[in-house]
C-alpha cells in the first residue's frame, strides 16, 4: 500500500512541476506532458517510431499527414494501464468523405483521456486532489496530386486538470506523408514512407499566474514495408524527434507479421525520459478472408485487430500494459462512374472512364473487371451473385458479353460497338477477390448507340469436314441483325445458289465410275423466316449446301425482298458471297499388306594396336584421335578403359632410325607420351596407363618399290598399345551392327476430286501403341488427289506388325478449309530375311598370326556361339595390304585363310562332341582375295572406306582375316 502511495505522490510532484511552475526561474520549460503520450497499443509497442507508417489510425498523432491514408472507414480503442491507478483512455473515428474538390478526403475525430486517482497525501491538513487530462480532436488528411501523397492538418481542444487548477488551449498539428509505388524486392515486394511533422503548435497553457509552453514537436521519420500480401509482412520505422526545451532523440520500431494473422512489435526509445526505454507488443487480426469468428466479427469485407503492448521496466516506475483494438474495411474503396454520362448517346468510339478505388492494404493490388454487354440483366446477374452466390459470381465474371475486359487503369476503350443500348459496370477486385462495384445512381451504368436498319451482317459456309460421296456440303450461315431502336417480326430470307463457274471435268460427285448422268444447271432457291428480331438483336439462320454440280457457286441473300419492312438503309439487305463445294470420292486401301524384309549384318572389326607417327614428330595423328564416320582409335580404348577401372595398357613408342632425323629415346617417349595425353584428355585415369621405355629399331634394308618402302618406313615410326595377359577385352574387335531394311510400300488407290486447287494433304495412321503421320504435296492447281503410297515407320517398322492400324487422309486446299475422310483399316506384315555376321582379326606384317596370342581364343568361342544357330555357316576369308606385289598379297592372303580354316576345325575335333561335328560341317572352303578387297563398312548413310592403302592404319586393317558367318543359303 505505501509503494502505491508513493507512486501516486511521485506522478501528482510531476504534473505539478510542470503545471504551476512559480517564478523561481526566468526560463519557463515546455509542459502538458501527457501531449506527448501518443496513444495506441501498436504505436506504443513500436516506441512511437510512426511518423512515416501508414497503416495504423494512431499515426495521425505521431503525423497529421497520415490522415490521407486512412481507410474508408475505421476505429480504435485504446487503452492503458499506467504506475499505480493511473490510466489513459482513447477511441479514434475516421474515414472518407466525398467533398466538392475531392473524392479522397479523409476525416477523424478523437478522444483521448488521462486520469490520475483522488489522492490525499496529508489527510488532516490537505483536500483531496486529483488530476486529469483531455483531448478532443479533428483530423483532416488530404491526398495532392496522386494518392502517395498526403497532407493533414489536427485540431485539438486540450483541457488539463490538476487539483483546484485547470487549463486549457486549442492546438493543431501539420504534416506530410508520401509513399513510393510497391517494387519488387527478391521474391517480396517493398515499399518505403516518409513523414515530416510539426506537432503541438497553440498558445501557452495558464493555470495560475505564468504560462506553459506546450511541448511544441517537430518529428521526421521513414519506414519500410516488406512481404507478399498472403505471407510473412514486415515493417521497419525509425523517427527522429525533437521536443521544445529538450535534447532530440530517436526512436526506431520493428513488426512482424505472419500471414496477416499474428504479429510481434518490437521498438526502442533511445530518449533520456524515465518513461522511454524498450517496448514489446503482440498483435492478432480477425479477417474476412482470413480467420474469422463467423458473419459478425469482424463482418464481410472487414477486419478487427487486437494489439497489445508492455514497456519495460523503469528505474521508478513498474511495467505498464496497453492495449488497442481496432475495425476497418478491407475491400476496395467505394468509386464513381465518370464517363459516358447516364443514359448519354455516344456517337464516337467509346471509353469507359471511373475512378480510382483504393485499397488501403499494402501490398493488396486492384484490378478492374469492366462488363458491357446490351442486355442489363446479364450484367444484373453478375453483380447480384456476387452478394448472393460469391462462387457464381466469379464463374459469371467471365460470361461471353459485348465486351468484358480486365485493366489495372481506370479507363477501357471499347472498339467495334454496334449501336444499341449498352449497359455496363465496373468490378474493383483485389487479391482476396473482395468487389467493390463502382456506383452512379446505381451500381449499373447506361448509355446508347443509335441503330437504323436491319442489316445482312455476313453468310458463312461452315463446311462439312468430310470427304464423302453425297452431296451434302455443309451449312450456310446467315448473320442477320436488327440495327434499328424497335423490334421487328416475320424477317423473310431468300437464299439462291447460282452456279458461278462448274469444273466439267469432275463428274457429279467425283465418283470412279463415268457412267453419271451431269446434273442440270438450273438455280437453287430456298426461303427462310426469322419470328422476330429485337433492337440490336443479332441472329443466325442456318440452311444445309447439298448441291451434286461440283465448282464455284454464288450465294446470296436478301433480307425482307418484298420491301415489307420500314428499312432506312435497304443497301445493306442484301448480300453476296462465293463458295466453293468441298473435296468428293473415296481413298481404300487393301485390307491386308506385307510391307518390311530386315536383313542384319554384324561386324567385329580389328581395332588397332601401333599408333604410327610422322617422321620426326610426336603429334598424334587425326585419324586416331579425332571421331569420323565411326568413333576413332583412341576414342574406344578410353571409353572400354573408363568401363574397366581395374585395368591397365602399356604404351611403348618406337624410333625409326631410317626415317627419324632425331635418332634418339626421348623422340620414342614423346610418342608415348602424346599417346598418354590423348586417352587423359579422353578422360582416361592416369594410373591405368604405363609407359615403357622406348626403343630405336634396326637399319632396315628398303625394297626397290619407293612406294612400298615408303609405307613400311610409315609403320616403323609408333606407339604399340598392349594389355596384360587378364585385360584381352580391352584389345577386342570394336562391333558395328547394320540392320538393313528393305521396306515395302502400302498403296492406297485414290478418287477424290476437289473444285479448289488442293495445297497439301496428310494420311494418317493409328494402331493401339503407335501413330504416324504421311505429307502428301500436289502439282500446282492439282484438284484430284493422286494415288499414296506410304513407308510406315522411319527406321523401325515393327511396332506396327500384325495390328489393325486406322488411316485417314486430311487435305487443305487453297483456300484453307481442312477436310478428312472416314477412317479405314488395314493390318501389316513383316518378313524377314537373311542374317549375316563377320568377325575382322587383325594380322600381322606379312604373316598368318594375329597381331595377339588371345585373338585363337577369341575366334574359337565367337564363332562356336555364332554356329550354335545351325541355320547359320561359316567361311575363312584372308586378306592383305597393298604392300608387296599383287601376286604375293594373294598368295599371302590365302595362307592366311587357309591357316585359320585350319586351326579352328582342328580345335573343333579337340572336343570330339556331336555338335562339333555339326559345326565342322557347316564351314566353307576357305577363300584368298589378296589386296582386291580393302576393309569398307557399309552404312546405311554410305559405304566408309576403313582400310585406305594410303594410311597406315587403313593397310594394317587390311591385313586381316574375317569370319564371315551367314544363313538361309544366301551368300555374301
């Protein structure tokens, strides 16, 4: 009890001190300290750092300016709880008000009150006392030149009672507030305020004898806004403010706010006041389109917030507590109609003109919905949903008017308005999808376009799209509207067909057979009536085209022939058009087509073993290093060695005293060396290659022939590639695969004429796991679709074997239109023929061994697996390089076939098993064909020239033996 005395003993020396100061001091210091209390939970939280902020209604105590800001309409209560019994009390009404010179004037007015309890600090010799505080205000704020900038103006009556004293003053407050535009700002968006105010401007405050100065203050500050409008907000303050009498000081503030839903303030008051220290606050906000505590709190379109705010602890004073609520709108801003007047006739182009509708949220956007149409109710339809039904509403919002547009302006210019009445509204939506509806004497606008005539607006032909052999083309569409201001009943319609220009080359419906009777050339006719047509009504009468006489035809179509109708503008009662008939006849196919023979060669090549270098050099040549027609030499040992992590190669180069100048080691190494890098820049691991020292090889006598002597000197100058004994695999034959296809065609048989030059044409294909499209083009002027014959699949056919495919033909003639027959069926077959399969080992110089002891292996376990196929046979063929003369090549190329023929039957009768014997007998006599037959893959692209003469490592591919392996009796 006695610390609460004395509390309320300190508060009353204070107010006294600054209220009824004597004459002791010629200075008189600034009082009405509760002035400078700003009120409001949220303000209070973020140490009053509002001068800049311009959501909060309480800002405009901090800064008038920020009256232009306000929302349509809102309020805040406030209250807190002070040291001892002493409270302060506000409650703030503001919002907009239409004025002569604007529609964007803001107003508020304000209570504010302090009370300090009755206290009688000496009861025997002293009355009771007590003390008060009380504010009333008004609030103006007006937005200049755009709706970022603000200016305010508060006019306050302020009345402070202390004991038997009392005084009073009026006061007012000026300041400015300006906003940027929101920017982008990472994956948020940011915008940034900034306020200057001059706060408590009146005269002095008397309650005796000697005035008080009021607390006059000039205040500056800025803040930050950042977030999304659904996600985390944060708000960033600072303000520097300076007080009459006293030392300025800062003060900065912070929010965050999740979701708009839950907030923490934060803020610092860096003033010498025992009262200004660190500040804290909560925040919870009840939305419409948030969370919600049903349709009454805080109702449709509106929210309500809670902020709650503590200040810490002083050196004589215990923590206090505030707390705010508050309800304000949250949808856009109420706006006008501007342009065209009510119920005005517009004779130009229209544009529909409103104002702005603001939307106080900030980071919310508008966007304007604009509906037009001639029918009011449409339009009614949609604007009452939206109280009614929100979910129709939107679905309604994109109804196929006369014209429905979006924009973030506030005007819209409509081309292309026939005349009539139209009847219009503008939708403000903002990304919650509150409407606010713009308002004139209703929420729906009106103006005119005079009409006078019934006109015929356009005859289409909407064709048939399909190739037939009737006579029915498609549909005449007649587009008539009523431009006049009355409704008009019993609209007759005469359409004639006249033939403009018959092809007597086509028979009556392009049929296969001649034996049709030409049809005779007389005039179709056809009458149409209409019930009625209101003002501005446009209306569609449709009629079926059957005509047999295929060309060019002239349609046309009066409205109201007999002149019946009171028609001001007659010239527009008629209308011609030319149509042509569409595409007739028939496109078959057999049902049933054998269309593919696949013939499969597989060849194992020799790959390359002595990588040959020029005379004095150490550069790797481009036919081993770089890729051709086939992956290149080097290329394969990387990739098998980047395959093969645990194996190895050695290099070993080679000088050629004969033709290297540089008789050297080193020029041997180098070549290894050069070898290494290509397989490293290939992407090989350094540790799996090793390098053996290099060797110079004997003076070799050359031959008379200069240009033999020349290629063997060529293949004396290398870099042998080896592998040990466990790593045969990366010296293997490189395997090439040719699928040769030999396709047959589906033929389609055509009758299909056209009266229009046809452009181009498609067939298309469709079975249950394939599809396929075929280009057809035509000769210039072509008006019959020829025969088809098609090559389904482009590489791989057989996706479409043994399954009923679907086909139609699509054809586009000169003039657009797209037609298409009915689908037909067929089913297709494969037939396959002959396999084929050889194995290339690479030889050695002038002898029947294999350049490697592992290749003997390697042939007897490839060719017992290709022969375990009984179907397939066998046949030795030797081969040989240009080097030498051409009887000695053949000759050596027949030993070599011979050897091998040789040691694989002998290797076949080491097993001594039955299908051994079988094998055996399935091997052809072995053949020689010298140099005649250099190595050469074919390709599907081309034959590829491998074993070039000229080359070393063509010559040493030529020194070759195949196994060459095939069946169904057919020879290669």
């Amino acid at each position: 009890m006695l610390k609460r005395l004395l509390h309320i003993e300190a508060w009353i020396i204070i107010l006294g001190l600054v209220a009824v100061f004597t004459n002791a001091s010629a200075q008189v210091r600034s009082g009405a300290a509760f002035l400078k209390m700003l009120p409001g939970a949220r303000l209070q939280s973020m140490a009053g750092a509002h001068t800049a902020v311009i959501d909060d209604p309480h800002a405009i105590f901090a800064n008038p300016g920020a009256a232009g800001f306000l929302r349509e309409w809102q309020w805040a209560a406030s209250y807190t709880k002070w040291i001892a019994d002493i409270y302060n009390a506000s409650f703030i009404y503001g919002g907009a008000v239409p004025m002569p010179w604007s529609r964007q004037s803001r107003f508020a007015i304000g209570l504010l009150y302090q009370g300090v309890p009755e206290f009688n600090n000496s009861a025997t010799t002293l009355p009771p006392a007590s003390a008060s505080d009380f504010v009333a205000s008004l609030s103006v704020g007006q937005p200049l030149i755009s709706d970022r900038i603000a200016v305010g103006a508060n006019l306050k009556y302020f009345k402070s009672t202390l004991a038997q004293f009392s005084a009073q003053s009026f006061i007012y407050d000026i300041g400015l507030t300006t906003r940027t535009r929101t920017f982008n700002f990472g994956k948020s968006r940011g915008a940034f305020s900034v306020g200057a105010a001059l706060n408590q401007n009146g005269s002095d405050l008397t309650f005796s004898r000697i005035g008080t100065p009021l607390p006059q203050t000039m205040r500056g500050g800025m803040a930050f806004y950042l977030g999304t409008h659904k996600g985390l907000n944060m708000l960033l303050s600072a303000d520097y403010v300076s007080v009459k009498d006293e030392k300025g000081y800062m003060a900065v503030g912070a929010e965050l706010m999740i979701n708009r839903l839950l907030a923490v303030n934060a803020g610092y008051d860096f003033g010498s006041d025992l009262f200004k220290k660190a500040s804290f606050g909560v925040s919870i906000r009840l939305d419409h389109v948030g969370l919600s505590l049903g349709d009454a709190l805080p109702g449709r379109h509106n929210a309500f917030r809670l902020d709650f705010a503590t200040m810490d602890e002083a050196d004589f004073f215990s923590r206090t507590y505030r707390g705010t609520a508050s309800h304000f709108a949250t949808r856009p801003e109420s706006f006008v109609f501007t342009a065209p007047a009510q119920a005005d006739s517009v004779f130009t182009d229209v544009v529909l003109r409103w104002n702005d509708a603001r939307d106080a949220d900030i980071f919310d956007e508008v966007t304007f919905h604009v509906l037009l149409d001639h029918d009011s109710a449409k339009i009614a339809d949609i604007v009452s949903a939206y109280e009614d039904d929100p979910g129709l509403f939107r679905s309604l919002l994109h109804s196929e008017l006369a014209f429905n547009g979006q924009t973030t302006r506030t005007f819209i210019p409509t081309e292309g308005l026939n005349g009539g009445d139209y009847y219009w509204a503008v939708a403000a939506i903002d990304k919650d999808e509150q409407v606010r509806f713009a308002r004139g004497e209703s929420a729906i606008a009106h103006f005119s376009i005079p009409m006078t005539d019934i006109e015929i607006k356009e005859i289409n032909f909407e064709h048939s799209p399909y190739i037939t052999t009737d006579d029915y083309h498609g549909v005449i569409d007649i587009a008539l509207q009523n431009n006049g201001e009355r409704a008009v009943r019993n609209v007759k319609l005469v359409l004639k067909d006249e033939i403009e220009e018959l092809d007597f080359a086509l028979t009556a419906l392009a049929s296969a057979s001649n034996d049709i009777e030409l049809p005779s050339l007389q005039n179709n006719v056809v009458e149409l009536t209409v019930p009625s047509l209101a003002p501005g009504e446009l209306h569609h009468v449709q009629a079926e085209w059957r005509s047999t006489l295929l060309g060019k035809h002239r349609i046309t179509v009066t409205a109201d022939p007999e002149g019946t109708l009171s028609d001001t503008q007659r010239a527009n009662n008629e209308l011609q058009r030319i149509f042509h008939t569409i595409p007739k006849g028939v496109f078959t196919a057999r049902d049933s087509v054998s269309v593919l023979q696949t013939s499969t060669t597989l060849i194992d090549m020799p790959l390359i073993t002595e990588i040959t270098f020029d005379p004095n050099s150490s550069m790797v040549k481009k036919e081993y290093a770089q890729d051709g027609a086939l992956e290149s030499i080097l290329s394969v040992y990387a990739e098998r060695l980047k395959e093969n992590p645990d194996r190895h190669i050695q290099l070993q180069g080679y000088v050629d005293p004969n033709s290297d100048d540089n008789r050297v080691i080193g020029l041997a190494d180098a070549r290894s060396e050069a070898v290494k890098n290509a397989l490293l820049q290939l992407g090989v691991d350094a540790s799996q290659i090793q390098i053996k020292p290099g060797q110079i090889l004997p003076f070799k006598t050359m031959r008379s022939d200069e240009q033999d002597s020349k290629w063997i000197l060529e293949e004396r100058r290398y870099v042998r590639i080896s592998a040990a004994a466990d790593s045969p695999l990366l010296l293997r034959p490189m395997r090439h695969q040719e699928v040769k296809i030999e396709q047959g065609n589906v033929l389609f048989i055509s009758d299909i004429a056209s009266a229009t030059p046809l452009l181009r044409g498609s067939l298309c294909f469709e079975s249950d796991s394939v599809k396929d499209q075929h280009e057809l083009s035509f000769a210039e002027n072509a008006a019959r679709v020829p025969d088809v014959s098609w090559r389904p699949g482009a590489s791989d056919p057989t996706p479409w074997f043994n399954k009923v495919t679907s086909y139609h033909l699509s054809v586009t003639d000169s003039l657009g239109r797209q037609f298409r027959t009915e689908k037909g069926q067929l089913t297709m077959t494969r037939d396959d023929r002959t396999k084929r399969q050889i194995l290339s080992v690479p030889l050695q110089f002038g002898k029947t061994d294999p350049m490697a002891e592992f290749y003997w292996q390697e042939i007897f376990d490839y060719a017992k697996q290709v022969l375990a196929d009984t179907s397939m046979r066998l046949r030795f063929e030797g081969h040989a390089c240009a080097i030498g003369s051409v009887e000695v090549n053949e000759r050596l190329s027949k030993e070599r076939a011979s050897r091998f023929d040789a040691e694989f039957k002998n290797y076949l009768a080491s097993l001594q098993n039955d299908p051994s014997a079988s094998i055996a007998s399935r091997i052809e006599g072995a053949i020689g064909h010298g140099e005649s037959k250099p190595l050469i893959l074919a390709l599907s692209s081309g034959d590829v020239l491998l074993g070039d003469n000229n080359t070393a490592m063509g010559r040493k591919m030529n020194r070759r033996i195949e196994l060459v392996f095939h069946k169904n009796g057919v020879a290669h």
